[in-house]
C-alpha cells in the first residue's frame, strides 16, 4: 500500500446560494436569518455561490467577509458570465467552479438499510452512509438523522431529517407524523414555517420533483 499522498474526484452536497443581484448585505442578511433559525445545519456549512442571474460588478470580498462572520465557509463561485467576474472572484479567494464538472459523478454504490428501533433522542444524530435509514420510534426535538438514500420514520418527526446527502435527488422522506424542524433532499431544504398546514402532523412524504421540494399527505 502506497503511504503518499494522492488526489482523486470526488462529489460532495454543498448548499448553493442563487444570487439574484449585487446586493451583498442583502444576501448576508439573508443567511444571517437562516443560520438563526436552524444553527446546527448551517453552522460551519459550505457555500458556493450561484452569480449567473448577476448583472454589473460583485463586491466578492465583501461576500466572503459576510459569509465567515455568519460562520459559513465560502467554497467557491459558480456561474461566471465572463473572464473578468471570474478573475474578481479568484482575487477575493473563491474557486472558480462548474456544475458540469460533477453532473457525471457516478453515485456511490448503496449498503444494506440502516435500522434504528429506539426513539432518536435531543442532540443525538444518526447516520446511514451510502444507505436508507429506517426509525421505527419517534425523532426527538433537537434530534438529526441523516441519510445518503432515504428515510423512513414510523414515529414522530419533530428534529431534522436530511436524506440525499449524498447529493442523490432521488431520495425521499417519509415519516408517520410531522412536526420537524427542517427537512432536505440533496442539500434543498424547508424549515418547519415552509412546511404546508394542511401536512403538519400528518402522515407524508417529502420528495424533489421538477427541480423543487414537494410535500404530499399520506393520510386516508
């Protein structure tokens, strides 16, 4: 076995912030908010920045400062419409970065289920790497599980529930009860507020379809 150093590709799920101007404080005052709302997701959370809908100049060393003092770690800058954007960014530190570089990443080969038949309690996280996760009790408040595939929870859901880690789209959450904190697939996410009423505390499954998060009710 080789002891040196070696570089390989590698895919991994990074939040992605869609910029829709220049407006830098605008932007960091938006995250500041999500960070507040759900600290444990987002704390120390990788970001890449989306420029493509950005007309005129980004202040890029403005937008890092911003994204670290919120205690986010800027990755690097996508969507670049020409030579000189990309050079501001690179000055400001970011990496410059193309989706297409990783669209042909092969998903990982998946492992046995992981089953959990205890309640998750507060400030506990389970993890099913390369794998669906089954809880057959309740998901406590304060309470992460996080899967590479799906999640199935017979119980209540009322911390957060991350499936798709992985960066796979197709994974789904479902769970018998909902009252979560914030649930996502492949790094899109809703916070317990963007949940639909007519869901809460119902039996459904949370999905992403058409490029967007949908929840529907499994309830007879």
């Amino acid at each position: 076995m080789s002891l040196t150093p070696d570089l390989k590709g590698s895919s991994f799920t990074l939040s992605v912030l869609h910029l829709s101007d220049n407006k830098v404080e605008q932007a960091i005052q938006f995250l500041r908010q999500k960070v507040e709302q759900a600290p444990t997701f987002f704390a120390r959370a990788p970001v890449v920045i989306n420029v493509s809908k950005v007309e005129g100049d980004l202040a890029f060393d403005q937008l890092r400062h911003g994204l670290e003092h919120v205690d986010m770690i800027p990755v690097g800058v996508t969507g670049c419409k020409d030579k000189r954007t990309e050079n501001l960014a690179a000055d400001a530190g970011f990496a410059i970065m193309s989706a297409s570089r990783t669209a042909s990443q092969a998903p990982a080969k998946m492992a046995p289920t992981k089953v959990v038949k205890t309640p998750v309690r507060s400030g506990q996280q389970i993890y099913a790497k390369d794998a669906d996760l089954v809880i057959l009790s309740h998901v406590s408040e304060g309470a992460e599980v996080i899967a590479d595939g799906s999640i199935h929870i017979h119980g209540t859901l009322r911390g957060r529930a991350i499936a798709g880690a992985n960066g796979n789209t197709g994974a789904v959450i479902l769970c018998n009860k909902l009252q979560a904190e914030l649930m996502s697939i492949s790094g899109h996410y809703w916070l317990t507020e963007q949940f639909d009423q007519q869901c809460w505390q119902q039996k459904v499954m949370l999905s992403y379809q058409d490029d967007s998060l949908h929840l529907e009710s499994l309830s007879i």
